[in-house]
C-alpha cells in the first residue's frame, strides 16, 4: 500500500483598499490619477442610472428591474481591464460592466421596459446580449475564447455569473473545456451572497467558490469585490495571462446584492436589516471615493460636479428613451434568426390575417 500526497493546493485571498480608503501600495495596480477618476466617475454613473431604474419601475415607466447596487466595483473594475478587442458576456445583474464598456443607458431602460430592441449590442461593442436563465452564459465565455484562439485574433472573453450559477452544470462544463483547450477565458463569479432567497451557504459546502478552480486545472482567486483596485489587479493579471497563452481564471468577487434580487422580490423575508447595513457600510463607491480625497485627487466641489453630471446623462437617457416608438410584433418573427424559416414565415402570415 502506498499513500502519499499528490498535490497541495490554497486559495489567495485579494484585498488592495480597506473600507477606510487607505491601500496597500505594495499590492497597488498601475493606474494613473486620471484612470482612477474615470473609475469614480463611472460607478457613480452606475449608482446613478440604478437607482433611477429602481425608481421608473415603482412609478410604472419600466418593467421589472434588476439592480446591482453595491456591486459597482466588481463590475466596474472588471471591465475596465478589457480592451476594445475582447468579448465581454454579461448576465442580467451586469448592467454596471455594460455601462462601462459603453452600451448605451437608453437600450439598457428600453430592455427593461420589454423592448427586445434594446438588446440589440451596437456593432463596435464585443459584447454578448444578456443572458436571463442562470448559469447559461459561462459555456459562451468559453466558446468565444476559444474562437479567439483559433483565429489568433489576440482577444479575450470574460463574463460574469452569480454564486447560484455556479451550482448549474453549464459552469462547471465552461471550467472544463476552459482548462482543457487552455482557451484565453476569465469567468467572474459575483459572489453577492443569495441566489434569488437562497443563501450560499445552502447551494455548496465548498468554502469558497473559487475553489471549484482547482477541480479543472485552472487558477482561482478570491477578491474583495468591494475594492475596486483589488478586482481590477485581479481582472488584469488574469487578462494578461490569457492574452498570454497561460489559459483561463476564475475569479470570485465576494460582494453582496443590497437591493432585493429584483423589484418583483422581498428580500425581508430571507435577510436581516442588519446584514444590509452592515454591507451599506462597505459601500464600493464611499470607499474609493475616501481615498481620492486622501490622495487629493477629489475634493467637495469636483465630487458634486461629477454626481451632477451622472443625473444629467442619465435624465436625457430616460427623456430620449421615452420617446421610443413602440416596437413592431411582427420582429418576433424577423428577428429570431438571421433568415426567417419556413415555419416562422407561415406563422407571420397568420398574424397577419
């Protein structure tokens, strides 16, 4: 009988900035003090365009909204890693990485308001529509880096999923092939804690999800997914490995979903107030904007400007996107694939009739 160990393995834990704003200069990424504010300002952007959403849904002007309040840093900070070349694949929290890779605020209130239209990624944006059924997208991420490896085009993939995607089997077959083929794919799991009202904790006994890494071969790293520097650091490192050759990451953003999982959702039923507060308190955007002000990158009078700015874009999306003509029922049949078939032709002739 022999027994032996045939490997060890541990779980890096990243965190750059503490709640205070104060970092870690040894662990801090390269970025100038004007990428840094590009930064601010687009998650306050974000924080801005959600909680007008939040707003238009309970007044009636839009369907059901999906925030993601709080999770500004790990969105915000994993596509600013990209560049224009690579393919992002978001799912339906991901409005914030959209936003950031420059997908129009109008299309996002359209698609919420059930105008498919709004879906429709403008041709100089790598980027997949969102994907609605959990844990779909991640074989996607996959499959385009893949592509991209075959056609040696240099691009990466990198999509997002929740804690509760990871407990479907689409995740784990992405991992798998990921690993196998060494494609140049970055597969973020927005750890916000809940799967709709399920809790991680009652989806897996595995103390981290980056951890699920380690069965396919591939890197996994856990980051404070409040700390916008910690998640691009790991976003980067991770892009720069794929783009090198060196294959796939995982990358777990342990973050938390402080709105209700959607507006048709009461989370009061499954959650304490003074877990939401105790969240409210690691807020993604107060923390950086803390540091700013310490570095002298931002002061009073520049924060207000920038806030000021991110309610004027946003109050002309939704003044332009009310003026949207009702969307044709005849694109049900159209849009569905490039040419229509046979059978959609028919079924278009009936509504017709």
């Amino acid at each position: 009988m022999v027994k032996k160990v045939i490997k060890t393995f541990e779980i890096e834990y990243l965190q750059v900035m503490d709640t205070e704003g104060k970092v870690d200069e040894s662990l801090m990424p390269k970025l100038s003090d004007e990428q840094i504010t590009e930064m601010y300002e687009t998650m306050v952007l974000c924080r801005t365009f959600d909680d007008k959403g939040f707003n238009m849904q309970r007044q009636g002007r839009i369907g059901t909204f999906i925030q993601f309040k709080g999770q500004e840093a790990s969105q915000v900070g994993s596509a600013y890693a990209l560049e224009e070349k690579d393919w992002m694949v978001p799912m339906y929290r991901s409005g914030a990485a959209m936003i950031t890779r420059g997908f129009p605020l109008i299309m996002l209130y359209q698609y919420f308001s059930g105008d498919e239209r709004g879906m429709k990624v403008p041709d100089n944006i790598n980027m997949l529509p969102m994907a609605i059924p959990v844990g779909t997208q991640s074989p996607h991420v996959t499959g385009l880096a893949m592509a991209s490896k075959i056609k040696g085009d240099g691009a990466v993939a990198l999509g997002y999923t929740g804690d509760g995607g990871t407990s479907k089997g689409d995740f784990h077959d992405a991992l798998n092939f990921a690993g196998v083929f060494k494609s140049p794919a970055i597969i973020i799991c927005e750890n916000n804690q809940f799967a709709i009202s399920v809790h991680r904790k009652d989806q897996t006994h595995s103390e981290t999800i980056a951890q699920k890494a380690l069965a396919y071969g591939i890197p996994g790293i856990q980051v404070d997914g409040n700390d916008i520097f910690a998640v691009y650091k790991a976003t980067k490192e991770a892009v720069d490995r794929a783009r090198a050759g060196e294959g796939p990451t995982l990358i777990e953003n342990y973050t938390y979903r402080r709105p209700d999982h959607s507006t048709s959702d009461d989370a009061k039923k499954y959650r304490s107030e003074e877990e939401v507060k105790e969240w409210a308190a690691k807020d993604p955007i107060d923390r950086l904007r803390k540091y700013m002000m310490n570095k002298g990158i931002l002061d009073d009078a520049k924060n207000e400007e920038i806030i000021s700015k991110a309610k004027e874009k946003v109050e002309k999306a939704v003044e332009e996107y009310e003026k949207v003509s009702e969307p044709d029922p005849e694109d049900i049949f159209k849009y569905t694939y490039a040419e229509m078939t046979p059978n959609l032709k028919e079924q278009l002739e009936d509504l017709k009739d």
